[in-house]
C-alpha cells in the first residue's frame, strides 16, 4: 500500500514536470539554433538559504523555471503551506519585499574578491548578487554574470519545511572566443 501512495506522490509531482516539457515544444522554444542546450532537475528544500544549482550563467541567458511542490513556512503550522507561487503575504523580512513570503526565487552571486584582514584575520568577500522571482513557471533573463542559486522568499528559513522540485530549461550562448 505505501509503495502505490509513494508512486501516485511521485507521479503527481513528476507528471506535471515532463507536461511542461512538452509545453515547450508545442510553443515553438527550440534553442539547439542559437546554442546548447540544458536540462537540470533541482530539489529545493525550504529550510536552507539558498541552493547551488551548479549553473555558471552569463548576463542576457533564457532560462525557463517550472517548480512544483509545497512547503510550510512554519513547520507544523498547517496554516502556512504554501506552493512555489507563495503565501499571500508580503513583509520587510524577506528578500524580494514586493513577492509572496515562501515563493521560489533564484539568485545570481558572484564572488568579485576575497581578502584577509590583516588585523583580525577576518575574511572579506567583495561580492555581487541580483535576486528575481522565480514561482511556479517563469521565463528569465539572467541579469549578469555568476552562479544560479534558488531558494525561498524568507530570511528566516530554519522552521521551513518541505520541498520544491524545480526542472531548469536553459541554453549558453556562444561568446567571442569561448562556449559558455
């Protein structure tokens, strides 16, 4: 009995993911002309920052984001559940303020230096870093250079529970000298 629950869980988050590919097709989105292509599945559970899809993306890239799933913003609340769009609530304690609190969103980070202080022995990261909305299904145009985190819309993330499924849908171009 707990194999078929497991399977219709499986099939109920799987499905939709595989649909959205076809999605894809039938509306015209075939990069293999402009570049490589991509496909990466990534689990986002909810009570850590943020997750390291293990994309370098450059400044100008498509990606295509289709998330399922659904999370607790505070583990045990069953007021708090919430899917990849989030919970309608907006507040000055998450990262994208104007958002839904718990909706997927995704950042682009890049390490400009690393330096010791001297003094303390402290480390000091000059860093840049550009978050967006993601939620359910989203088209986005990478706003620079770096490595492609996602994560949820909260700061404090430690009580969260559950996990978004998200299937990425990218292609690199070509720069001068170098395939990306």
């Amino acid at each position: 009995m707990r194999e078929k629950k497991t399977a219709l869980a499986l099939s109920c988050i799987w499905i939709p993911v595989i649909l959205f590919g076809f999605f894809l097709q039938a509306k015209g989105f075939d990069v293999r002309a402009k570049g490589r292509q991509e496909g990466l599945e990534i689990s986002v559970l909810s009570n850590v920052d943020w997750t390291d899809t293990g994309l370098d993306v450059v400044e100008g890239q498509q990606i295509i984001f289709r998330a399922v799933g659904q999370i607790s913003l505070q583990k045990g609340n069953p007021v708090t559940y919430c899917g990849p769009d989030g919970y309608n609530y907006q507040s000055l304690q998450q990262p994208l303020q104007n958002q839904n609190i718990g909706a997927l969103i995704g950042k682009v980070y890049f390490l400009i230096s690393l330096e010791i202080d001297e003094e303390t022995g402290e480390e000091i990261r000059n860093e840049r870093e550009e978050i967006f909305y993601i939620g359910s299904a989203s088209r986005v145009t990478i706003p620079m250079d770096g490595r492609l985190y996602l994560g949820v819309n909260e700061n404090l993330v430690v009580d969260n529970d559950g996990v978004f499924h998200v299937l990425i849908y990218s292609y690199r171009q070509e720069r001068a000298g170098s395939l990306l």
